[in-house]
C-alpha cells in the first residue's frame, strides 16, 4: 500500500501500540534549549538518578535569549551549560550558538526518515528534510530524554500541492502565509501537512524551512517535505554526516526511500497556484489573518483582532507607518533571507529602527564574509549576534505598547513581541522596503 513519508517514519518508529490509540514512538534526536529544558533536567538528575537512555542522541543550544538579560535568563543558561557538561551532551553556547531550529539542521543533526522532538512549537521547521519533527513541553522533553520515546496520538495527513513560478518579489513567507490564511490557524488542527508539487520542488531548502516552520500556526502537529536531490545535497558535508562517499551513497539511497509513495492517499488535499500569489501582511491576531499587501482587510474581520491591532474593517495597509523592523528569527534568518534583505537595503537608508538577526553565528560569519553586514549597517540598520531576539518578546529589541513592527517572525499573537506590540508578519524583502519607506510598502516599488 502506497504511504506518504510521515506514515513511513511512523510505522519505522512504532515501539508499543498503546490502549486509546495511543502509540510509543521512538525519537531519533532530541533537541534542547535554555528556556524549556532546565527545569526537566533538574527532575531527570534528583527524581530519576540522572539515567538519560541516550546522552548522545541529545543536542542543546542556548537561543532564546543569549546572552542572558538578566539573572533569571543567566540561571537558565548556566543550568542547561552545567548539564550538559555534567551527562557530556554536546552544547552549541555563546560564540558558536544559534535558533536552535537553525543550528540543528545546518550542522546535520536533522536528516531523512528520522523523529525528533525539541521543547519548542516550532522544532517542525524541521520537517522540510523529511523527519517527522514536533514541538513538545518540557515534562515530554523529560520523558523522551529518560526513556527516548513520546506516547503520540498518530495524526491524521493533509496534502497542500503546490504549483507554478513564483512572482517577483513572492517568496517562501508568502506561499506559507497564502496557506495559512487559505486554512485559517486552526484548519491543520491534528493533521501533519505535507507540502508537494513543483513549486516545493524548486525550492531550496532555506525556503523549504520556512514553509515547514509555520505549519504550527495553522494549528498542524508538524509540517513535512518529501526528502530529494536537494535535500540530499543541502546535507553533504554537513557537520554531523559521514564524509565517506559510499557511506553516503547508502544514506542517501536510504534518505530518498522514505519520501512519499506516487499514490498515496492522504485523510485530506488542498491546491494551491503558486504563480498567482501576492506578498502577503498580515493584519490581525493570528497568522490567518493576513491579506495581499495591495488588498484591504476583510469586512468580515474579527473585532477583537482590529481592535488589538488598532485598525478597521477596508482598511489599505500600504502606507501604514511602521515604529519597528525586524529581520530574524527560525521562520527567516537564513543567509538567503539575508541576502534578499541585502538587495533592498543596497544604498538605501531605513527611516525607522531596524533590527537584523541572523540565526546562526555561522550564519552571521558567512553574512559578513558576504559584506552583507557592511549594507545593512550602512543603511543605518542594527547587526546582531544571532539568538531568537525580539521574536518573543524576551530578549532585544522588544516592541512597545500600540507599536507596530513590521517582522519577518513568525507569530502576532498579542503581546507576542512586547506587551502591546502590533506585530505585522511578512518577508524579508517588505520588511527591508518598509523600513526604508517606514511604512508598508511593496519591494518593487523601492
């Protein structure tokens, strides 16, 4: 019988087949971060003798907020740094650091036809290599480090084909948003999206994380990509991949075969034309509410959303002042995020502030062999080190009260960026044109 690649990882993964249709499932990787993990590794050492079932299956990366802000970040980072010094867990830290949903891919630890968890919503970022990745809390976490298996419901699979070219000026971040605002963000509730068709195959793996990094917001357990030739070459001479050519041949032969069966029948399918697609801003409370960047909002939109985000019914968003600009986070801070960023800002200057995180210090090391850095700072933006930022309203650059920040994250949920904050989500490429024209305003006409 013809399976998509979520189904094939699935049954590989099967430990136990659990009474309620529950499942013991088998993690392959766990990934772990300051915010979420301390206080289960505290539990794991004085509950349970420090038994991890297997250290060096276990990856930790200080990102939400690094350097610490204050004590209390500065006591999350040194429990997790302490940890995993004390069980030999390999630790990406300050200097070398990064998102971690960036940092594990780019060093090879997400590879086809494997599971991992992180205790973080967006770990399906991960997907778009073909693992079955999924975001978990911290007492799971705690468990899947203990025993290296999650109790799972087995989702259900949705399909989104998408096909044709995209526009000029229409990326990743719009394809993603067109989804999400198609489905609304509770439409993928207990399905795992997996995206296909010609569009997604000419994507390079950079956007394909993108896509794959939002499927959270359509309220999906993960999003998934059928792993191919160009998953396959993003991964060699990555990191923590063999560099022995023929070991590499039968992981790759091994990788391809775990991509979704030509026949497959999934519980649910949805098409989408690539080619007709706008850039898209979104307007409200949630990444469903979001429109062309030309359109107006919706007069069916939510009350309470214009009321939060200080807006009306037909109301144009081109031309709406932005206070702040943010380039960053694990959905875009990738370096060809960067240098899309970097083609708009070229000889420009920004009229409001204008924050540029890159996601990884690799990232940013190569960013600045690039002279991407020297454009952005030029323009008059700030260049940081890399770290989550002003994403979640924890670290720098946080937004303030009934201001509106035009941000390539990923969630504008209220309070998301600072208590107040007006998040407005979209592409690099408008983020950059609006913080020189310091409003909404189309790429193409910089």
């Amino acid at each position: 019988m013809a399976r998509s690649v979520f189904e094939k990882i699935w049954d590989s993964h099967i430990v136990e087949e659990l009474p309620g249709s529950n499942y013991l499932i088998f993690m392959d990787q766990i990934v772990a971060h300051e915010i979420t993990t301390p206080q289960g590794a505290t539990e794991i050492d004085e509950n349970f003798g420090g038994k991890l079932y297997s250290p060096e299956k276990i990856i930790a990366i200080n990102d939400h907020v690094s350097p610490a802000k204050d004590t209390a970040t500065a006591i999350q980072a040194k429990v997790l740094r302490d940890w995993t010094k004390k069980h030999k867990i390999k630790i990406f830290d300050i200097g070398d650091n990064g998102i971690c949903h960036v940092v594990a891919s780019e060093r090879g630890y997400v590879q086809p036809g494997i599971t991992l968890c992180c205790g973080d919503s967006h770990t399906g970022t991960n997907g778009a290599f073909g693992s079955f990745a999924l975001g978990i809390g911290t007492t799971a976490q705690a468990g899947a480090m203990l025993a290296q298996c999650l109790i799972l419901n087995k989702p259900k699979t949705f399909k989104v084909q998408i096909d044709g070219k995209l526009p000029n000026f229409v990326y990743a971040k719009d394809v993603i948003l067109a989804i999400i605002g198609k489905i609304t963000f509770r439409g993928a509730t207990g399905y795992v999206l997996e995206y296909a068709g010609s569009t997604v195959d000419s994507m390079s793996m950079e956007e394909r994380m993108t896509m794959c990094n939002m499927s959270i917001e359509a309220g999906a357990t993960s999003g998934m990509i059928s792993p191919d030739h160009v998953t396959i070459d993003y991964l060699w001479g990555k990191e923590n991949i063999t560099k022995d050519k023929k070991e590499f041949d039968a992981l790759k032969n091994k990788w391809l075969s775990s991509a979704s069966d030509k026949d497959t029948k999934y519980d649910k399918e949805i098409s989408l034309d690539a080619s007709s697609l706008k850039p898209k801003v979104t307007w409200g409370t949630n990444p469903g509410e979001v429109i062309d960047i030309d359109s107006t909002i919706p007069n069916d939109a939510d009350e309470k959303s214009l009321e939060y985000m200080g807006l009306k019914k037909g109301q144009r968003l081109l031309g709406l002042q932005m206070d702040q600009a943010f380039i960053g986070s694990c959905t875009n801070s990738r370096i060809s995020d960067l240098r899309e960023a970097a083609k708009i800002l070229k000889g420009k200057k920004v009229k409001i502030p204008t924050i540029i995180t890159p996601g990884s210090q690799a990232i940013k090391r190569e960013a600045e062999r690039e002279g991407l850095h020297d454009i952005f700072q030029d323009a008059g933006a700030l260049w940081t080190h890399s770290s989550c930022g002003p994403c979640l309203g924890m670290s720098m650059g946080v937004v303030a009260p009934e201001s509106r920040c035009i941000s390539s994250t990923n969630r504008n949920f209220p309070g998301r960026m600072g208590t107040g904050s007006r998040p407005h989500l979209a592409s690099p490429a408008v983020v950059a044109a609006s913080a020189i024209a310091g409003e909404i305003i189309h790429p193409k006409d910089i």
